[in-house]
C-alpha cells in the first residue's frame, strides 16, 4: 500500500528503497538484518534521527531517551525512523576549543543528510556549539527538519543557595583568588552545580540558541526551556516526531522557515531574553546559509530598544527552570508580539504562524519574565560597535556589563596572547589599576585557532582583592553565554588577520562609547601606518589537518565565521548509486 497521493512530490528515500532491481534488493536487505519488515519499506517517509549523544558531551548524556522518544512518535504517525551519529561538540572538554569544530560538524550533518535515504530529519542537540552545526548543517541540505534541544539542567544549589553553569563558576574562581573562600568550599559549590543530565542553565549560550531555535520557528513551542529532567522535554521529543512525518507530507523545508522575518524575530529575542553574544556569530552563519542578508548592524537596528525582559543568569537571578515555571520563551515572544516588535505571520515547523503559537502564552511570573512596561533592564539588546579600532565590528552585551563603564577612556595594558595574560594578570608587579582597559590579541577565528571563549579575562589578583569586580576587556575572542562583566568581544578584523586590534600598545588611550557604538583607538592614521609596516604576522598554528583547512578558509566573526566555501546550500539532490 502507497501512501503518495497523485501530484505529491514522490519520497527521496524511494530512489534506494522503491526500485525492484538489483540495487533495491542491496539497499532493502542489509536494513532488513535488524528485523525491518518490507512495509517499512513502502512510501513511508523515511526519517533521519540525528543524534550528537556523546560521554565526551556531558550536556547531551540523556540523549539515547531522547532519541527513543522521537522514535516512537514518528512509528506512531507512520513513518520509518533510522538514528545516526554526528560530530558531538562537547564545550566542557574540547580544546582548544568546540568553535573551531562547529564548522566540521555543520559538514557532517549536511552530507550525512544528502548522502543517505532520508526524507526528513529530527535534530537533537544540546551543547551549545551542537545547535548551530545541526542548524547550519539541516539548512544546506534543505530537506524538512525539525530541532529538538535536549534541555537546560535542574537548578545548581550551594548551602542553600542557588547558582548558576558558568556564571558562578566565574564568580567563585575570582572568590577563591581573592581569598574569600577555601579550596573545601570550592569543591563544595562544585559538586552541587550540575545535578542533572543537560546544557546550562543560566541563559548561557545553549539556553540561548535554544530559544533561537524557537524564535526561528525551527522547534515546537517550550523547545527552550523544558528542564531536561521534565517528563515534557521526552512528551515535546515524541510530538517533534509525530510532526516531522506531517512535515515531510507537506514538503516544509528550513528554506520556507528560515526567511528574513524568521532572523528578526531571533534577533529581537535574544535582546529580550539578554541572550549570548555567542548568537551573533551563530544567527550570521546560520542565516549565510539559506541566502539570507544578516549583517552586525541588523542586531543593532532591530535589538538595541528592544527591553531585557528575562531576569536570568548571567544578567539576574533567575535560572532556566524558574524561566519555564514562569511561561518560558512563549511568554516573552506574546509580549513582543503585543509591542508590534515580532513578524506575526512568521511561518514554524508545526504549521502556525508564531502568533498562532504564542497568542495566549501566559506568564505565571511577572519577576521571572518582567512585563514590557516594567522591565528588567530598558534597552539592553546586544549593542554593534564600530570604530578605527574595529573597522568590521565588535559585539557588547549591555545587560552583563557595568553602567558606570559604559563611557569611558581608559590606558591600555596589552597581552599578545592568551598565555602572556594568564601569566600577567597574577603578576604583582603588573602596571594596572582599575581604570585600564584590558587588550587580548590574536584570539579570533584564525589566531587562536576558532575564537575561543577567552575574551571576559580574569581581573588582576592584586585588584581583585582590593575590591575591583570589572573592568572594561577587549579582544577578537568570545566569551561564554554564561559569563558576564564590560566585556568587548568579535572585533573584526581580528589581530592574526591583520586588523587594528593588531597594532595596539601599551599605554595606548582608548574609548568605549557604547551609547555612541564607537569604539576608538587615540593614534593617529600616521602612526598606525608606521605600526603596520613593521608587523609581522603570528606564525600559523599547523600545516596539515583540519586545522589548517579552518584557518585557510574561515571568516571573519562579523561573516560567523563560517568556511567560505559554505556559505549557501546545495540541497539534497539524489547522489549516484554505491555500486
């Protein structure tokens, strides 16, 4: 029996499981080995399960049950389910670190699409650099998929507190340097951080390209914020498999999703949840791959006035679970909605519009997520900065940042690399105070190599325990969703590439004017000249590998720092036979 009805687009799968020859006996009888009876073979829509499980990725060690939930809702609406592995990116032990592997893995997932008898695809992923790679990856293949986040971990508690992946971690390591606390209860906070299967759960950058993922309209509604724990985050699996069968029927690809509108409403979300600067690199790659014109200023355009509304971590209090008690992203996105600042008619994976989805989201926590009219903080969305020190661009987050360092000219106290500032800022002999302002060079896309998350530096020891909290930081880093302080990240062009940022010195005068989005370097164009005729590029990383296609090939942060040849999509056209 056929499913197909007349003038349907036939199943891709069909190509290796409908054909009554040599190969269709090939394709059919080694899948068969596992029991598979021949029906399964018949027109139903054969989906792939692609599953970054891994005991690497600690975030993601639930997703077996996951991907056993997906499974059966996808028998259960008619379908044929078939799990596969990609590249897991774990961020809690990779080095130097995941970024440079985010690339690697979006090729993984695009050509495991387009090379095997899938009509549809179900996405789980959970560690922070897993969803953009499976976004980035389902988006060049353009076959109908649906995401699945694996969900942020139960709360961290500590002698009754509560705290927070990542942020806390930071707070406390600078607690610990200053004295405050012994090693004992350092270990102690420790041990009650992570006490469930799950991605942090602070608004960190898992949590945060998980609401893209919602935002985008590439998941079901509460994809962001039902804790991994939660009977409902296995219900919203199996209903994600349901769905992708339907999806499969109706031909509803990323292409039909992910248009324009679909980026600014993301946009518009991650400053009203006081997302990961992360999301910027990750929202431009994502969008280069659908053809889609996503620049640094969109973000600055559509997001500076947009209120922080989310009192999370690193930006407040709360954490995710109170986020999904209190309405979750449904909730955030009504109230933009009502403010006429979210494409209403946005098409998602499920079918409905966004506002369809969202309309009657209540919030059950006005604390939690705060109302338009009182918000947590006004006008705190990810700010653009652009200046003779950043020509292409550099990414602030207002809401983690100091109000009191917002404006402000400061000496610079340059490191060349990460390792000299690991070394200096534990130096007492160290020229700095408060007021200076910290340069990290060649830490970007190609320096470090991958743009590594070292861009929020730790303060000076000396400083730290005379009471200094922050400071202002530069680099062409980034810094973890979690982490927080007046931090400026992405400058392009970055130093390795030969960017201004590679010609600071010590005791150079700089000025962050985010209000004015200007960062500026006071040396004059002469100067600056005479400078770069007498730099010399860093000597590259490797001349073999991965490492070295990466660096050959990579963008700029300002791009998302996507491979060149990437950049678009090639669809899922039906390779040739094997044999």
């Amino acid at each position: 029996m056929s499913d197909e009805k007349p003038g349907k687009k036939p199943l891709r799968s069909q190509a290796w499981f409908g054909r009554q020859d040599k190969m269709g006996f090939y394709y059919r009888s080694f899948l068969k080995n596992s029991g598979t009876p021949q029906d399964q073979f018949e027109n139903k829509p054969v989906i792939g399960i692609c599953n970054t499980w891994s005991e690497l990725t600690p975030c993601n060690i639930h997703f077996r049950t996951i991907a056993e939930h997906v499974r059966l809702g996808v028998l259960e609406a008619g379908g044929y389910p078939l799990e596969f592995p990609v590249s897991s990116l774990g961020e809690v032990t990779m080095r130097p670190t995941a970024m440079l592997f985010r690339n690697l893995a979006s090729m993984d997932v695009e050509e495991a699409i387009r090379a095997h008898p899938l009509d549809g695809v179900v996405l789980l992923m959970g560690c922070d650099k897993t969803t953009p790679a499976l976004l980035m990856g389902a988006a060049s293949a353009d076959l109908p998929a649906i995401g699945v986040s694996g969900g942020p971990q139960l709360r961290g508690v500590y002698r009754g507190e509560i705290i927070g992946s990542g942020t806390n971690i930071i707070s406390m390591s600078e607690q610990l340097r200053a004295g405050e606390i012994a090693l004992d209860e350092f270990h102690e906070a420790e041990a009650g951080m992570n006490r469930s299967a799950g991605s942090c759960m602070t608004m960190g950058t898992a949590s945060t390209m998980a609401s893209m993922v919602e935002a985008l309209g590439l998941g079901l509604p509460q994809n962001a914020a039902i804790p991994a724990a939660d009977a409902r985050r296995n219900l919203l699996a199996r209903m994600a498999g349901r769905r992708i069968v339907d999806m499969v029927r109706e031909d509803l690809k990323p292409s039909d999703i992910l248009v324009r509108e679909a980026f600014e409403n993301a946009i518009r979300t991650l400053a009203a949840i006081g997302g990961s600067t992360n999301a910027v690199v990750h929202l431009l790659a994502i969008a280069g791959r659908v053809g889609v014109e996503l620049t640094l200023a969109d973000f600055d355009r559509l997001g500076h006035d947009v209120h922080c509304l989310v009192n999370l971590m690193p930006s407040g209090r709360f954490l995710m679970e109170d986020f999904y008690y209190a309405g979750g992203l449904p909730a955030v996105l009504k109230t933009l909605g009502e403010q006429g600042l979210l494409h209403r008619d946005a098409l998602t994976v499920n079918g409905r519009t966004m506002w369809q989805n969202v309309k009657d989201a209540p919030c059950w926590n006005a604390e939690v997520i705060t109302p338009f009219e009182a918000p947590f903080k006004p006008e705190a969305g990810i700010a653009i900065l652009t200046g003779n020190l950043a020509p292409d661009g550099a990414v602030i987050k207002p809401s983690a940042a100091s109000p009191e360092l917002m404006r402000h000219t400061g000496r610079a106290v340059v490191f060349e690399s990460v390792e000299e500032m690991h070394h200096a800022v534990n130096d007492e002999a160290l020229d700095i105070d408060a007021s200076c302002i910290m340069v990290l060079k060649n830490c970007g896309p190609k320096g470090y190599p991958g743009m590594a998350e070292v861009g929020n530096m730790p303060l000076p020891a000396k400083l730290l325990r005379a009471g200094v909290r922050d400071m202002i930081r530069i680099s062409d880093a980034r810094m973890s969703g979690t982490a927080y302080g007046t931090v400026v990240l992405h400058v392009a062009p970055e130093a390795t590439a030969g960017g201004p940022l590679a010609l600071v010195k010590n005791g150079d005068l700089i000025t962050l004017d985010v209000p004015a989005r200007s960062l500026h370097l006071h040396v004059s164009d002469e100067e600056l000249a005479a400078r770069r005729a007498a730099w010399t590029p860093p000597a590259p990383h490797t001349d073999r590998g991965y490492t070295k296609l990466y660096v050959d090939h990579v963008l700029q942060a300002d791009r998302g720092a996507d491979f060149d040849f990437l950049v678009g999509r090639s669809g899922s056209p039906v390779p040739r036979d094997n044999h």
